[in-house]
C-alpha cells in the first residue's frame, strides 16, 4: 500500500510539474512575444490637411517635430497638445532627427543637403552636400550614433517641385556616415537598391537600415571607424522610416506599422488609416507615445514600451 501511495503521489507530482513547466513556457513565449502597444489603445489623428507629412523627430522635452515636405515646412506638436510651424523654406525637408546638442538636422533634399538647424533662432548650416566632388542624391533618413556621427541614406526621389539637377548623380543609391567632428564623409554601403529608413541601437553596436527597392531590412554591425560588418537580413519587408524602442523592438512602416522583436519576428500590427505610413517616432514628456507621420496627417499611440531616442 505505501508503494501504491507512494506511485500515485510520484504521478501526481509530475503531473503538476508538466503543468508549471508548460505555465512557465507559454509565460515566457508571451512575455517575449507581447505587444509593446498598449491594451485597448488606438491611432489618434492629433492634426490633418498636410500635403504630405515626414520625418518626426522628439527633442529632449518630448515635442514632435515633422516636415510637410511638399509644403515646404516643419511643424512642431507640443507636449501641450498644440501645432506650431517650426520653420518656413525648410529646404524641402525630409527625415529629421536632433543631435547631441539639440540641434535639429534635417535631409534637405531640394539641393541635395544634409542641415544642421538651430531650435533658437532657426539659422541652419550645411553639413554634407557632396560625395567625391559630386552632388549627394538626396538625403532621405538619418540616425546619430551615440558619438555625434551621423549615418544617413542617399536615395534618389525625383520631386516634382525640385529646381535643381533630377538625374542621379551619384552612382547609385548608398549609405554614409559623417564622422562627428563633421570633417569626414565616407560611404558604408555599395550594394542596396534604395537605402530608406534607418535606426540604430543605443549603445551604437548595430545598425538597421531599409531596403525599400528590395523590400527587405537588413541589420550590420557598427566598426570603431564607423563603417560597416556582418551585413544579415533581418526581415523580408522593407520601410519607409523606422524606429527602435526601449525593449530592443524595431518599428517598420509604409502600411500601417509593423513591429518586430529583435530576433525579427513579428508581435504587433498598427493599422493607421491612410494611404502611406511615411515615418514614426516615440515622444511626448514620457517617451511613451508613438507619433506616426501617414500621408496628410499626423497621429500618435499609446505604448506600453519607452522609446530609445
């Protein structure tokens, strides 16, 4: 009899063990496939009738800044809830995003341009406009590295409005890196179609660009000198621009926005009701928005997750 109690006590024992173990693996797969997008929260459109609305980017307080590029101009939406043009004849601005002492720079793709705009007075000087004694294409997105260098793509959009040369003038579509002393341009990609969106990491280890002309975003390994390595596919869809939050999770857009954990696998969806999804951006005074930039309108979420930027 103690050896019966003993066998069935044993079942019992493991039965209940399978079951913790089983509890511990669906907990751990859903804790790191889970949504960084808050239960319940929606796309809110916080402003409308822009041509066509890009690149935001959050200063230290948390406010948006985006282009109207069409237009001509960049906005700002304040942590206060409040539209505000930023700066008129804006160089038809596209991406943006704030350097390490908080300036704003912009691809100003009207005269093929990288900006450096000052938030005081909305002077800007010019940082890049040439590679190898040719005009640059037309900087289109751009990351900082934690050092103060800038990485950007070159693709070539013709503009309707554009006064200046159409044609390509480089010799493809690449990547750059400007060093942080602002004194070196080099080129670290030979070999996308067309480099758009890019984001990196925070400690500056790892790139991620998108390939939109290929519909493919790849992630390479940042060297000392600012070039890149280890060139990996790291989903097999492409993006207009991206960002990256707090959890190492990557933010692709064009159809909505798509998100992906840091192995590339996807756990979220955010449907936006527009034609194109251009960009998107965390912000807001506790980094816990997610401003999306989607045709004629500018729109933000709530998130579970803080941005990194």
């Amino acid at each position: 009899m103690r050896y019966i109690h003993f066998s069935i006590s044993m079942r019992k024992n493991n039965l209940v063990l399978i079951k913790i173990v089983a509890f511990l693996s669906l907990y751990m797969f859903c804790s790191c496939n889970s949504s960084p997008v808050s239960r319940e929260a929606r796309a809110k459109k916080l402003a409308s009738g822009f041509a066509f609305t890009e690149g935001p980017a959050a200063d230290k307080q948390g406010n948006i800044y985006f282009t109207d590029q069409p237009n001509n101009k960049i906005h700002v939406w304040t942590t206060r809830g409040e539209l505000k043009t930023f700066l008129e004849n804006a160089g038809r601005a596209n991406g943006l995003y704030f350097d390490l002492n908080g300036n704003l720079l912009s691809c100003s793709d009207m005269d093929n341009q990288l900006w450096s705009i000052s938030i005081a007075d909305s002077s800007y000087k010019i940082l890049a406009e040439d590679y190898n004694n040719m005009k640059l294409n037309g900087p289109n997105d751009l990351w900082v590295h934690p050092d103060g260098g800038i990485y950007f793509t070159d693709p070539l959009y013709v503009r309707p409005y554009w006064t200046r040369n159409p044609e390509m003038q480089q010799d493809g579509e690449h990547v750059y890196f400007l060093s942080a002393d602002k004194k070196r341009l080099q080129r670290v990609t030979n070999d996308l179609i067309k480099p758009n969106g890019i984001t990196g990491t925070p400690d500056g280890k790892k790139l991620y660009v998108a390939d939109i002309g290929a519909d493919k975003t790849y992630v390479y390994n940042i060297l000392a000198d600012g070039s890149l390595s280890e060139k990996k596919l790291f989903t097999s869809l492409g993006s207009d621009g991206m960002t990256i939050d707090s959890k190492g999770n990557i933010y692709l857009t064009g159809n909505g926005v798509t998100i992906f954990n840091s192995s590339g696998t996807q756990i979220d969806h955010i449907q936006i009701d527009e034609p194109w999804t251009a960009n998107v951006c965390f912000g807001g005074s506790d980094r816990k928005t997610l401003y999306i930039t989607a045709s004629t309108a500018l729109y933000s979420i709530r998130m579970n997750v803080k941005g990194v930027y």
